[in-house]
C-alpha cells in the first residue's frame, strides 16, 4: 500500500525506529511494521495525528501526485463556502511549499490566488448580510449604508477611488514585454476603457489586431466608439460582430451582454440563449444566471426562477455537481424570488 511506503519514508528521514514511532502513537511495533509492509492500514482516526507529528497533510500519507493534489485543492474552493480557518491554514501551507518548486509555481500561485479570492468572495458575502442588518437596526445610519454599500461592489463616484491606473500600469508593463498574450491584452484594454483613457486603448488594440482574428476586434472597436460617444461608428462595429459567422460561444453571449446595457433585454436573452445553444458540453451557466438576472430586473420572477432552475440542471447534469456553494447559492435565489 502506498501509504505504508510514504510512512516507513517519513519515519527513516526523521531517523527513529519503529518501536519509537509506535510508542509516539500508542500502538505496537507490529502495527507499526504492518503498516510499512501493506499487510494493514492505520485506523483513519490515527491519520491526523500521523500527519501531525511528520508535518505533511493526510493527502501526503497516501502519496497523492503534486498535480492530484492541487486538482483536489481547485475541487475545494470551487464546491464549498467559507472555508475553516484551520483548513484554510492548511491549504495555503500545502500550496505554498508547491510553489516553492520551480515546476509548481505557476499551478500552485494560480491557486494560491483563487484561495485568496474565494475566501474574500466569502466574506464579502458576509459583510453584505451584516450591513443590511446594521443599515436596519441604526435605523440608516451613514456610516452602515457606506460598509454595507462597499461590500456590495456598489459604484463610488470618487474617480481617485475607481480608477484603475495601478492595474494599468502593471498590465501594460506586462503586455510590452509579452505582446503576444491576447488575455493580458483584453484586460488591459477592458480597465482603459473603464477609465475612458481611450486614445491608449485604441493604441493596444492595434497590437491586438495583429494576434487575433476573431469577434474580439470589432467588439472593443465597438466598445470605445461608445465610450467615446461616437454613435455612428459604434452602430457600425455592432453590425459587423452581429454578421459575424463560425464564432465560438462567446461571440453570443458578448453581444447578449451588449444589449443588456443597451436595456434592450429581449434581444439580449436571444443572444444569451443561442450563446448557450452553441457551447460544447460541459456547459458553463452564464448565459442562464444573465437571462435570471435580466427576468429580476423586470421584476418576473416566474422567469427568474425558470432561468436559475436551468442553471441548477447544467450544474447538475454538465458540471456532475450535486452538492456544495455552487448549488446553494442559486436555490437561495430562488428562495428569494418565491
């Protein structure tokens, strides 16, 4: 067995002898040297204190591939809320000594990253509930309508606030020195956009150009005539990225979120249903979570909870999730809604 093996590794590289590692643990030598030959496993109550005292994770014991790992890592955050803080502990010391191996680092800081967010998500979620409450029981007081505001991810007019010229500098840093990395691009030119600083942004959609033949050039022409108020071109870009043909699935759904601003809504939920149409399995649940979004703010909740019920079959039956944050946090929408 594997973990007899990783046991018997860890106790010679601490240099003790089996009768030392059974005494450590309260069991017999034999057990002990059971274990290291795959002749038996220790009781699963044991593996935390075996894992304790070697300072590896229970992961570790059955010697699961660095790759596994950070697989079961990913797993993790996306299928669970708030996590503890003495797991949380775990996870980023277990990621962090991965990303101190050259081979690991990028997987390992990716994930690093998401932790970090996910757990920030959570707790934003939670600051929302507490604002509320202490909106109401202030009896709305200033200061609980701004946290509560700030929690929310509300818009705050103050531009030193919502700029994003630290963002920008470092992106456009990093696209000078890697001009061929069309995500990095986007993003740049996503928060120009947002800071209406648009004569650099046309400036790197040039650079654009040169690398990506897809919907994505007409869409952000599109998105900076209309910035700019430049109406006639931005009608212009959009009939060009509607005519567009052998798109992947996102072409429709960007032009779903086009007329979602534009609060031209019925259209908007055609091209977000034909943007899911066309997605290859496993279907991602965008689309269905915009459509339930758009039935809210026209206040039809029937449709609303239609569009978050398709969201909880494509978890289900694309993703194979049955249980978990993902699922709980749309059936609390729909809890909301009836």
């Amino acid at each position: 067995m594997e973990m007899g093996k990783e046991i018997r590794r860890l106790r010679e590289d601490r240099g003790i002898t089996q009768e030392a590692l059974a005494e450590i643990l309260n069991v017999t030598a034999q057990s002990v040297s059971k274990w290291e030959r795959g002749a038996s496993m220790p009781d699963v109550q044991m593996l935390p204190q075996i894992a304790v005292y070697f300072g590896v994770t229970i992961d570790q014991l059955f010697s699961i591939a660095p790759d596994q790992q950070m697989e079961r890592i990913e797993n993790r955050i996306y299928s669970h809320g708030l996590l503890a803080a003495a797991e949380m502990r775990q996870l980023e010391q277990q990621l962090a000594a991965y990303a101190e191996q050259p081979k690991l680092a990028g997987k390992a800081n990716t994930l690093l990253a998401k932790l970090y967010s996910h757990q920030a998500e959570q707790y934003r979620i939670l600051a929302v509930e507490c604002g509320k409450e202490a909106v109401e029981k202030t009896g709305g007081d200033s200061d609980a309508i701004s946290e509560l505001a700030n929690a929310w991810g509300s818009y705050i007019s103050d531009w030193n606030v919502r700029n994003h010229h630290a963002l920008i500098k470092w992106f456009s840093d990093y696209c000078s020195r890697n001009p061929d990395n069309r995500a990095a691009l986007m993003w740049l030119l996503d928060n120009l956009i947002d800071d209406r600083r648009l004569a650099e942004a046309r400036r790197w959609l040039e650079k654009l150009v040169r690398i990506d033949h897809t919907f994505r050039v007409p869409m952000y022409r599109y998105l900076i005539a209309q910035a700019a108020g430049e109406k006639e071109e931005a009608a212009a870009c959009l009939i060009e990225l509607e005519s567009m043909e052998d798109q992947e699935w996102c072409w429709a759904v960007t032009l779903g979120d086009i007329y979602t601003l534009q609060q031209d809504y019925d259209k908007a939920i055609a091209w977000y249903r034909k943007g899911q149409e066309l997605q290859p399995s496993p279907k991602y649940t965008d689309s269905a979570t915009s459509i339930a979004h758009i039935y809210e703010i026209l206040g039809n909740a029937p449709k609303a909870i239609e569009a978050y019920q398709e969201q909880l079959r494509l978890l289900r039956e694309e993703w194979g999730i049955v249980r978990g944050e993902a699922l709980d946090e749309v059936e609390r929408a729909i809890r909301s809604l009836q």
